[in-house]
C-alpha cells in the first residue's frame, strides 16, 4: 500500500501519478474519508482528555468531602451527581464517536488496499499499445518452409494432448508428454544452474496461500477473479512471488543482510477471467502452468539497480537458448497494482508470427513490504524494505519458443545447444 503520510502532505503529486493509470478516483474519496478521521480523532481525544480530568475533579472532590461542614458537603454532592450526569453523557458520545471512528479507520484501510502504486516516472504513459519496445535481441528464423505453430507440431509428435485434458479438467489444461516432459526439467536445471550463480537461493514453495498472503502481496481485492479458492477461502497461487515475498511477513532484516533474492519454483494456477477467446489455441494461456520466479528483497537505494539486475538474468537466459526476443518498457496503463515500473521479455514465436511475452520483472518499490509488515533495522530506527519480482523461465512459454525457432521441415525440432547438456539429445521427437 502507499504511505499515508505521503497521501495525506501531498496529494497533489499524488493525483497526478494515479492520473497516469487513471486510479484517482479512489484517492478522492480517500481524502474525504481521511477528512473524516481527523474530526473523529480530535473529537475523542478532546473527549478522553476531558473525561480524564473530571475523573481526577470528582476524585479529588470525594477525597475533600470528608473535611466539610453539613452544608458544604450536601452542595459538594449536589455537584458531584451533576458531574456523574455529565460524565454518562460525555461516555455515550465518546462510546459513539470512537465506534465511528473504528469505521472509518477500518473504511480507510480498505481504501488504502485499493490504491495502486504510483507509476515511475520513468515508465511510458498510456495503455497497453504504448508500451515501448527499448530493444531487440536476435533475428527471427528464416524458414525455407511453411512452420507451423507449436500445437501442431505437439500433435504431430504426440507431444501435447488437449483433447484428453479437456475430458479430465476442462478447457485450457493439457497433458505434455515425452520429450517435453523432458524438455521442462531440462530448462528448470538450465534456469536453477543461471539463478543460483547470480545469487537467487532455490526454494519450492507452497502454493496454497492464505488470503493474507494474496493481500499482502497486492493481488487482493483487485485479481480476486483470476485466482482459485478453496471453500474455506485459501489461494492456489498465480506466481510464486505470493508465497516468496510472504515468507517474511512481519520480519525485520537486519541491514547488512540484503539483499535477500530466492528463485521459486512452483506450479502457478491462474482462472483467466476475462480472456475468453484469447490465446485458446495450445499452451500458450491455460489454469496451470510451471514457472522459475526470482524475488528480492532489498534497501530502497538499491531498488532501481536489483530491477536491471533480474533483467539481465532474463535476457541472459533468452540468449542462451537462442530465443529471438525484444525488452519492452510497460506503460503505466497496464501495470499490475503493485508495480511502479516493469520490463516483459516478448520472444518471436513463429507460428503467429509476432512476439509474445515469456517474462516480465517488476519493481514494487515498498508497495507490498507496507502490506506485510516487511522492515529491516538502521541506526535511524526500522525501514520497509523493497520488493522486486521476475520470471526466470515460464516453462510452457519457453517450451512453445523453442519449438516454433527450432522447428525443421521434417518435423523433429532442435534443441538449443546449451540445452542439450540437460535434455541429453540434439531433437526433439527423434
């Protein structure tokens, strides 16, 4: 969440940044309430301070009260039970006002889980066509025959199964068989072997959070629709960012630990509410899928650097499994909630003839560390530390990458060299 004591000094350059996602309507109505708050706060605290000083005048009196003649102490009780009359009106207003209060607070806090973070002013302004490509890495393969996209090469190696994952989970699942079942575990080692040299320490995590988690993180309240729930109000997880960044939930770092990175790997679940008719075709957009996620944690001056730092662990991923791909600066339209800038890595995918994202990485500044209580210790008192995730490799993204760029007019597909270490074989389907 955002700071509130940067909401309420200047709301103005706060505004002005929502503006650009088109999100200030909520801090509007976030300033009203916060208007709200302030009367309620003063008004119980001028009601607490009153009512603790007739408490100490009415003790006083009745300690006094044993020293008077008859006719001092019956006017001094007379004046006592107007005091206890006062005193009974005063609590019930104080009763009300810190009731209202309570919601109000609680009203303010919704809010506050509402309000995205502000975008970077670096990040491009506008939606999601007006992101801007900052470069492109490789040439796309220049076939000598009609290629075909990764479905049908799946289907003509008897590789991916649709049809049988409809009839057991329903639409968007599938069964990967054979050399792509090899193919996944041969990218995880590939990908685990480049991250934990970079530093990102392995972790599989769990990937049934509870909704603290989901809140914690940001994707709560706004991408409820995407996830699943259980009955009783667990989150299979999206991404294994949720349960990474979690993991220190309500801890404090000491400084000189961070950073702090881990590489996650999970299946990751997501409903795809919304993306009827989009991408239905293959592996491409389905509710389950395999993901390597980095995650850092790290001092706020060093935020800006960790997000190239993950960038170029992507890019070199790419470039060594041969993937022709472009870096694409997001614009401020179609960052998620938690993000003040993200970079995707789009890869060429020649049966559609296009680039498609198989990465992105984001910088959540001190977003998600506010939501989960996430501090490390100065010599100035507690700090809450920055976040910052990307994707290593989107298995299934990857597979579909290097099936379309290998792929040869016989039909087998070739593996990237550095992959042939992992994979144990030069082709796919031979």
């Amino acid at each position: 969440m955002l700071d509130v004591k940067l909401v309420r000094s200047d709301p103005d350059r706060v505004r002005k940044a929502l503006e650009r996602r088109g999100s200030a309507g909520p801090l509007d109505e976030f300033l009203e309430v916060e208007r709200e708050r302030r009367r309620l706060t003063t008004a119980v605290e001028e009601q607490r301070a009153t009512r603790n000083a007739a408490s100490e005048e009415i003790a006083q009196t009745k300690r006094a009260l044993k020293g008077m003649d008859p006719d001092e102490k019956t006017a001094a009780e007379a004046a006592l039970q107007e005091r206890f009359a006062a005193m009974r009106e005063l609590g019930g207003q104080l009763k009300r006002d810190e009731a209202s209060l309570a919601e109000v607070e609680a009203r303010l806090q919704e809010m506050l889980l509402e309000i995205p973070n502000l975008p970077a002013d670096e990040a491009p302004d506008g939606g999601e066509e007006d992101s801007v490509v900052l470069r492109t890495v490789g040439s796309p393969p220049d076939f000598d025959f009609e290629p075909k996209d990764h479905l049908d090469l799946g289907l003509a190696l008897d590789l991916i199964d649709m049809e049988r994952a409809a009839k057991v989970s329903g639409s968007r699942f599938a069964y990967l068989k054979g050399d792509l079942v090899l193919l996944e575990f041969a990218l995880l080692r590939y990908g685990l072997d480049i991250v934990t040299a970079h530093g990102f320490r392995p972790v599989v995590p769990p990937v049934l959070v509870r909704e603290e988690a989901m809140y914690g993180t940001g994707f709560f309240p706004t991408d409820r629709q995407q996830v699943y729930q259980t009955t009783d109000g667990d989150c299979l997880v999206g991404t294994s960012e949720v349960p990474l960044a979690a993991m220190h939930m309500a801890e404090t770092f000491e400084e000189e630990q961070l950073p702090v990175r881990y590489a996650g790997f999970s299946a990751c679940f997501r409903r795809e509410a919304g993306a009827a008719g989009r991408d239905t075709r293959g592996i491409l957009r389905v509710h389950q899928f395999d993901k390597l996620e980095m995650f850092s944690f790290c001092l706020p001056e060093e935020s800006a650097a960790e997000h190239e730092r993950i960038l170029a662990v992507e890019e070199e991923i790419l470039q060594g499994l041969e993937i022709p791909y472009q870096v694409v600066d997001i614009a401020v339209g179609d960052l998620g909630a938690p993000a003040t800038r993200k970079f995707d890595c789009e890869a060429w995918l020649p049966g559609q003839q296009r680039y498609r994202e198989v990465t992105s990485c984001s910088d959540c500044t001190d977003y998600q560390a506010r939501r989960l209580e996430c501090r490390y210790r100065t010599e100035k008192g507690l700090r809450f530390v920055h976040t910052l995730n990307g994707t290593a490799i989107a298995i299934g993204r990857t597979i579909i990458a290097i099936m379309e760029n290998g792929q040869r007019a016989d039909g087998l597909i070739d593996v990237p060299p550095t992959l042939v270490p992992y994979f144990g074989k030069d082709v796919i389907g031979a």
